[in-house]
C-alpha cells in the first residue's frame, strides 16, 4: 500500500495530485526549484524538498535530485504528473530499482511508444489503422521520395523521437522534398539528439481524437472515451472537449476498441491516451501519451471517475474501479487552458498576477496553482490555469464556458482568456464543424 | 487550539530559537516564526502585521482568492544575516543526507575552529548511494557548521560559515 506520494512535478497538476493523495489519506512530498518556493504545491504539501536551481534540467528534470528527495523523506512511490520526467524511461525504471513505486506505466511500455516509428509498428502488427507512410525512420533522402511517392502527396515529415511539433515538416509537392527532409531532420537532431524522421500521409482537415485508456495490474484495460482536441495552435492545445462533436456512437465504440487493442499489446498498466486522427468518418493512429494528460479533467467530468487516485489505486495492485460493462458520457465537457501569454502572439508573459478571480457557479471547475500576488516564473510552461466547464449538451457547456469567462478576472499578465470569449462566440466553434486548421484561419 | 496553547507554542519557538514551525489542526492553519538572533521577538511572515499570529482558516480549494499566508518574499534577508556578516557561506549543491565524516568510524572532515581551505573536503552528502564530498571554495576558519550529522538537506541549505 502507498503511504507516502512524492510528487515529481509543480504548477496545477502537482496541486492536483495533492488533492487527490489528501482525499485518499496518503501523505505527500513536493519537491521544487529554487524559482517554486511560493508555489502552492509547496505550500499544500505535507513536506517539501528543494531540489535544485529555477533551470528544469537541474531540478524537476534532475533524476538523482529527485530519487534523493524521496530517499531523505521516506516517499514510497513517484507521481510524475505530465511533462518533466513523465514519459522518461530511466527515470521510471531508476525508481523501481530504488524500490520507489511509480505511478504510470512499466519503463518498457513507456519506451515502446516513446519512439514513435516503433509505436506506429506495434499499431500496425495489433490491428489498430494507421496513415500510410514509411515503416520506420526514413535515412535518405532518396528513400523519402520514394515513400513519398508511393503514398501522395501532401506528406508530413515527424521526429522519430518528438513531440510538440518540433522536428514536423509539412510538403506539398516533390519539389520542396528535399529541403523539408533536411529540415526536419536537423531540427530532430537539435531538439531530441536524435535525426531519425518518418513520413507519412498528410490530412488536409483532420481532427484531433484522442481515446483515455486505463489499465491494471490484473490485464484488464478499459477505454473512457475520446476527447476531441482540435483546437490547436502550433500543435499546442488550446480547447478539449468530450463527446467529440463529430461522434457518432458506432466510431466510437471502434476507437475504443482500437484503443484497448493497442494497450494489451504491450501490456499497459496505468493511465494513458491514445490519439488519433479523424476525417471523414476514419480514424488513424497517431501517438500514445503514456502519462496523465492536461485535459484529463474533461475526461472526469463526463465519466466521473477521479482519473488522479484511480493512478494511485492501479499503482498500489488494486484492480480498476471502473465498473464492467458499457457505459455512457453523461453530459458535456470543455476545458480552456488558460495560459500567461499575449492572447493574439502566443508570446509567453511571465510575472506578477495583480488580480486574481476565479469563477464559480453551477458545471464549473478550475484547476489552478495560481493566486494573486504570484508570480508566474519565466522559467517553466506559460499555464496557469484550466478552466473546465461542463452542461447537459454542448451548448449548454459553451453558454457556462462564455459566462465563466467573462467572469475569470486575471490582472498582471497576459492570458488566453480573451481568445477564449472569441472562440466562444464564433461560429464555426458553435457549430462544431471544424478540424485541427481551425486557428489558422479564425480571426477577431 | 485555544489561545493559551498557541502563546506556548510561541514561547516555545522563542525558547528554542526555531526559524519557522506551521500547524494545522482541524482546518485550521497557524505558521509562527521566530528570529534567531536577538531580540528574540515573534514575527509573522506578512510584514503588515508584526506580532500578530492570527489563526487563518484553511484556504478553500481549488479558489484560492488570498495569497495563502502571505508568502514571504524570495529575497527578503535570512533573520540571521547579522551574524553572518563577513562570513562566506557553503551551501549544498545536491539534496541528499548530510554526513561530517567519511565513515561512522572515523573523524570529522572539519570542526567548528579548524581552518580550512579551498578545495579541501569538508564533508559528505549521499544521494542515490552515492557519496558526494563537498569542498571548501575558500580558505578560511570554520565558524559554524549547520546541519546535524546525518539530517537530510536541501539544495541551497547553509552547511557551513566560513571566516575568510
């Protein structure tokens, strides 16, 4: 049994986890930069540890820091939140060796879809669709334009080890093959030290569809549902909401069952996300997320399951709580991540928060480190809060999230908060017709 | 808790010269910190109010509307910092255990008096079962050693005052 949750990881989602250990009576550890001290996870923590300096690489990412601080607190399991170390093999492996339980997949399933040509392969061999495209890194530049050719143009070129569009090169003709092919591959050496990239087919209007996942340590795996997370900008989420409003019942039972499929191929225990792409009515794989997600509150909100101590439960052996059989969304969710940057720029605005208020009323969530008089360190990601509404239907859901927002009064710094209300009103957004190209071209 | 525990509990910090303590109790939070050099005087950590210790009531989450307690402001100067001055402070550079000597057997690297100078080793912090010997990067005497044997540290905690 876990006693004791050190937790690897700072801002809302650190706080989250504290909520959920206190709700479960498990003792919590936070651990921080020298930049965090007044951060809320420090202060709501049963025990705090600094660990290093403001720079990630010698705190939230130091792994000798980080397994030392558990050591000299007596913490008897790691909660990686998202981010940081989450998705780091050897950091999840190095815990286990130091008899430290980590909450979140076996290193070897994280490892096997970390790297994304090889979770493509396993996609592949279990059945679930994928874009066609290279089976694996493609090494040359003549063995690009032969998979190029074969499958058509347009193409995306990705990072064999990336994330968060770096290393992602999108071509629309043969002619600009050759430049995109040795962009992509010197901006994956830079960003992941790795050059490795892939091709495959490129969707002109896809949505982004992803499917929550959760396994135990007694094999069984269970699909929550999709979450649609098409608003995006450079390939950064902005706005998630489940049901996907391109939905019908019969896709989703298909990615749920693709989603299930995938997991039990590599043995997955713990939360995790598969996500998809979708367009006219088919859905290929993309990527796993072997993590919690940010948007995991949408989830909760439409299945209530607490996904935070459903982590903890499966780590400590339990079986899921998820109880057997089908089960229905109930209502409608939509999260806006609020982030401290220029609404219009997406340029990062760290400092001091003057006014801080949140709103409240029926269907509303907040999910928040942030208070006033904080000051949002420039060192770290640029979101302070997450505001999740929820409604019998969608419109319902949007009218909640229209007033919500006008009522989150956040002074100090730039937010996304007037792009939100934007949203809100427009549309496209209202009618629910939309793809991943949605930002491109809304204007306000 | 009632008055007359929390007038103990402040008597106690000043007694014992403890830097800072933090109680909660039944949705009640209460942080008293004292200062380590005379006067021995009770303070809380918001600067607008001196001596008062107020019993705040735990902060609803997750809408924290107030700046919980007032945190205290990054730069502001340890209450010690008087009888530092002059001094060359060695701070960790790692978070692990704190140990004065290389084995339980042996001697100290270093104690209070002993002079000291820059790059010889003044004591140990394990982290992972690895044992790190942290140098001096200064010559001088060694006035004040902070931690206990053994007692865990943080990254940036005092381990020792040096008189250069």
């Amino acid at each position: 049994m876990i006693s004791k949750i050190l937790i690897a990881n700072r801002g809302e989602i650190a706080l989250r986890v504290i909520l959920a250990c206190k709700e479960m009576g498990i003792k919590t550890v936070a651990v921080h930069s020298e930049a965090d001290r007044d951060a809320l996870h420090v202060r709501y923590a049963d025990e705090d540890v600094c660990i290093g300096p403001a720079v990630s690489r010698q705190s939230y990412l130091s792994i000798s820091s980080i397994i030392a601080a558990a050591e000299i607190t007596g913490a008897d399991a790691i909660h990686p939140g998202y981010g940081f170390l989450a998705e780091n093999a050897h950091f999840a492996e190095i815990a286990g060796e130091c008899r430290l339980t980590f909450i979140g997949p076996s290193p070897e399933a994280i490892r096997m879809m970390g790297n994304k040509a090889q979770a493509r392969e396993t996609a592949k061999n279990a059945g679930v669709p994928i874009l066609p495209g290279s089976d694996g890194p493609v090494k040359t530049f003549m063995d690009a334009q032969d998979v190029a050719r074969e499958i058509g143009f347009p193409v995306i070129l990705k990072a064999s080890a990336g994330g968060g569009g770096r290393g992602m090169r999108i071509c629309g003709n043969e002619g600009d093959l050759q430049s995109a092919f040795e962009a992509a591959r010197s901006e994956a050496e830079r960003a992941f030290g790795s050059a490795d990239v892939y091709i495959e087919k490129y969707l002109e209007r896809p949505r982004h569809i992803e499917i929550q996942v959760f396994g135990d340590t007694q094999g069984r795996v269970v699909a929550l549902g999709e979450r649609d997370c098409s608003i995006q900008r450079r390939h950064q989420k902005l706005i998630e909401e489940s049901p996907s409003p391109a939905m019908t019942p019969e896709i989703r039972a298909q990615m749920n069952e693709a989603a299930v499929k995938l997991c039990q191929a590599v043995n997955y225990v713990n939360a995790g996300t598969i996500e998809f792409l979708f367009q006219d009515g088919r859905f290929y794989f993309m990527e796993m997320n072997t993590r919690i997600q940010v948007e995991h509150a949408v989830t909760e909100e439409v299945t209530g399951i607490d996904l935070v101590k459903e982590q903890i439960r499966v780590a400590s052996g339990e079986p899921l709580s998820v109880p057997h059989g089908d089960f229905r969304l109930r209502g409608h969710a939509i999260e806006f991540r609020i982030n401290a940057e220029d609404p219009r720029t997406f340029a990062p605005n760290p400092g001091k928060i003057r006014e801080f208020h949140v709103p409240g009323g029926p269907g509303v969530r907040i999910d928040t480190a942030a208070y006033r008089d904080y000051v949002v360190p420039p060192h770290y990601d640029s979101l302070i809060a997450k505001l999740v509404v929820r409604g019998k239907d969608r419109a319902e859901a949007i009218a909640r999230g229209r007033r919500a927002l006008e009522l989150f009064i956040v002074e100090g710094v730039k937010t996304s908060i007037p792009l939100h209300r934007a949203i809100c009103d427009d549309p496209r957004f209202i009618s629910g017709d939309f793809s991943t190209r949605f930002m491109e071209s809304f204007s306000w | 808790m009632n008055l007359k525990e929390i007038l103990e509990l402040i008597d106690k910090v000043a007694e014992r010269g403890i830097a800072a303590v933090e109680v909660e109790q039944a949705g009640t939070r209460l942080r008293i910190e004292g200062k380590l050099a005379p006067p021995q005087q009770v303070i809380h950590t918001s600067p607008a109010a001196p001596i008062v210790t107020g019993a705040l009531p735990a902060l609803p989450l997750p809408i924290p509307a107030a700046p919980p307690a007032a945190a205290p402001a990054p730069a502001a100067p340890p209450p010690e910092a008087d009888s530092e001055a002059g001094l060359h402070i060695i701070t960790s550079p790692i978070v692990g255990t704190f140990y004065r000597s290389p084995n339980p057997e042996s001697e100290a690297y270093v104690s209070v008096g002993d002079h000291t100078s820059k790059g010889k080793v003044l004591c140990i912090i394990e982290a992972m079962k690895l044992m790190n010997e942290i140098e001096s990067d200064v010559d001088g005497t060694v006035v004040k050693i902070y931690p206990q044997n053994g007692q865990p540290v943080e990254y940036g905690e005092k381990l020792f005052a040096v008189r250069p």
